[in-house]
C-alpha cells in the first residue's frame, strides 16, 4: 500500500499537464449541492468563489484548462450551475467548455463521494484482472464510473495508468493505492471503507 504522491506519476495532471483521451462519462443523475437561486444566479459564497477564480486569469479562452482546474480544486467536482456562469463570462458556449472538460479524465462533473475510488484500467492492470476488480466495486458501491453513490459515501472513476504498473491491478481509494487487487480484496476494501467512521 503506498500514499498518493510517492507513485512514479501523478494521477491528476497539474497545471499545463492535463491528461486527454479517458473522460469519464458525463453522468447527469447523481445528487447535487444547492448552489444557484430558483432565478439562476449562483448563491453569493459560490459566486464569490467563481470571482476569485476568474480574477487569476484574463478570461481568455486559453486559459480554460486552468480555469476548470482551479473551479474542480474549489469545488472537487465541476458543478453545471457554475461552468454555466463560466461560459457567460468568458464568453465561450458551454457546449465548448464541456467539450474540452469532457476530454480530459481528471475532471469529474459529479460532487465526490465520502470516499474516491479510482480504478486504473490501464494495459498492465487490465491483462492483470482489473475488470474483474472493477465489476467487483460496482457491485460493492452500486455504482458505475463516473456517479456517485445516493448516499454519497462513493464516487468512482477509472484511469488510464496511475504509475504503478507493477503493483497491478491498482485501485487508489482515497489517494492510498492498492496493489495487486482481487475481487475479493476490492469487495474487502469496500467494507472496510463503509465501516470507517460507524460508531
Ligand atoms: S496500467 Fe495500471 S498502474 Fe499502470
């Protein structure tokens, strides 16, 4: 087991490193925070929040990358009500912000779960048995990649690679990584996360 960040390669993309080609898929059904009056403007401390955010930059459309970057740091996830204002104010169709949003897998368009579950199914973990692994978690959480539970105690996504091959099939919950996962090992990793924190 190894802590996030002691890896070979980060999971998420810093700054100017986004990572393409394994956007989770756009999940519309999960619960979401309040975060716009019935009007359509977003509650004052969300707007405040985008504020801060769009005075770091030159509302560019280059700067989008960034932007969604610093509004998932704020938010964890990015939230529709806000990329809708961030589309007025930097003048770009949401269509196009979704688009490049959707395009990278480090962005989540779901409010995170108690617990982040990332299942990597890259080639060395996939020849490995991660399938099996993942349909395991589903099973567990009841959950697909990309949702978060109704209870909001899990959010699931899968990547690509998280640098850790030989540790194969990896599930980092939570930022800790899991090595050489089983279903039965992901099934034991569920449990355990849903007892952490019962009285
Ligand atoms: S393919 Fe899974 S850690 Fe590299």
């Amino acid at each position: 087991m190894e802590k996030e960040g002691v890896a070979p390669a980060p999971i998420v993309a810093g700054r100017g490193e986004a990572t393409a080609g394994h956007a989770s898929p756009l999940v519309l059904d999960a619960p979401t925070e309040m975060l716009s009056s019935p009007d359509g403007n977003l509650l004052g401390p969300v707007a405040n929040k985008l504020a801060r955010i769009l005075l770091k930059y030159h509302k560019r459309k280059e700067d989008i990358i960034s932007l969604l970057q610093d509004i998932q740091d704020e938010f964890g996830y990015l939230p529709r009500d806000v990329l809708r204002h961030l589309s007025k104010e930097i003048r770009v169709p949401e269509h196009e912000i979704y688009g490049v949003a959707t395009f990278y897998s480090q962005f989540t368009f779901n409010e995170p779960g108690q617990h982040r579950l990332r299942i990597c199914l890259g080639t060395a973990c996939h020849v490995r048995g991660a399938v099996g692994v993942m349909e395991e978690v589903q099973r567990g959480t009841g959950i697909k990649p990309g949702q978060t539970s109704l209870d909001k105690q899990f959010s699931l996504e899968t990547v690509m690679c998280v640098g850790a091959c030989a540790l194969g099939p990896v599930v980092v919950a939570d930022g800790t990584y899991h090595g050489t996962m089983t279903p039965a090992k992901a099934r034991k990793l569920i449990q355990d996360l849903r007892e952490e924190g019962r009285p």
